[in-house]
C-alpha cells in the first residue's frame, strides 16, 4: 500500500511540475489596439484566460458572447456594462460575474479606465485571433 501511495504522489508531483508556470505583469503583458479607444493585453494557461483592458472615454465593446464565464474587476475608472436589458455601472473596486452566452457589452465611462477579466475556460477565440466583435459593423 505504501508503494502505491508512493507511485501515485510521485506521478502528481510530475504532472504538476510538467504544466507551464507563468510569471507575469498585467501591465507589461504584450498588448494590442482592439480599436481606437481600447487596449487589450492577454495570457492564457491552460484553463482560463485573463485580459488587461486600458479604454479611454467612449471605448465600447460591442454586444457579444461567449461560451466562457467572465470576472471583470475594474481598477480604475468605471464602465456602463449592459446585460440583456439591465445596466449595471461598475467603478473602480468594483466587479461583476457574466454567466456562459449571455450578450454584454461594455461602455468606458472615463479615461484611462482599467478592467482586469478572468475567464473560463480560456478564450480560444482571442487565442487564435476570431475576436472580430470589436470592429465597428
């Protein structure tokens, strides 16, 4: 039995130290212009993704969905969020918790407003580079 117990946590101490450690700063995370007014930096591991935005006044993330549940927590400044016919404004120290495929959208309210999300699993779509919900139509 203790050979067993021995087998089995050697095994899970190699499959821990197998997966990808990554050390990052949200700030330095390599970024792009998803539109005019907004910023996006990215990393993902292997169950989630997170997602450093930076907008400026006006910046919009137009309606859209996913089948990933999103934790956005802003940092600085504020957003108007719409979900379905409810708007919610949330400010800095403030977050909100989207459920799977539930349209939403986002609206800057202030300058240099900052929004940290979390999602799960990860967003394949930005991984691959398919997020075109960000262009004007």
């Amino acid at each position: 039995m203790k050979n067993l117990l021995l087998i089995t946590t050697t095994l899970f101490a190699a499959k821990i130290s197998a997966q990808n450690v990554q050390l990052f700063t949200l700030k330095q995370l390599p970024a792009k212009p998803v539109n005019e007014l907004l910023t996006r930096g990215m990393i993902s591991g292997e169950q989630g993704t997170i997602g450093y935005f930076t907008y400026k006044k006006g910046a919009v993330v137009p309606t859209h969905h996913h089948s990933n549940e999103q934790y956005s927590l802003i940092t600085k400044g504020s957003v108007k969020v719409k979900i379905l016919d409810k708007e919610f404004i949330v400010k800095a120290g403030d977050g909100i918790i989207i459920p799977p495929n539930v349209p939403h959208s986002f609206t800057a309210l202030e300058d240099d407003t900052i929004d940290i999300d979390f999602f799960s699993p990860a967003r394949k779509d930005w991984i691959e580079g398919k997020d075109n919900y960000y262009q004007k139509k």
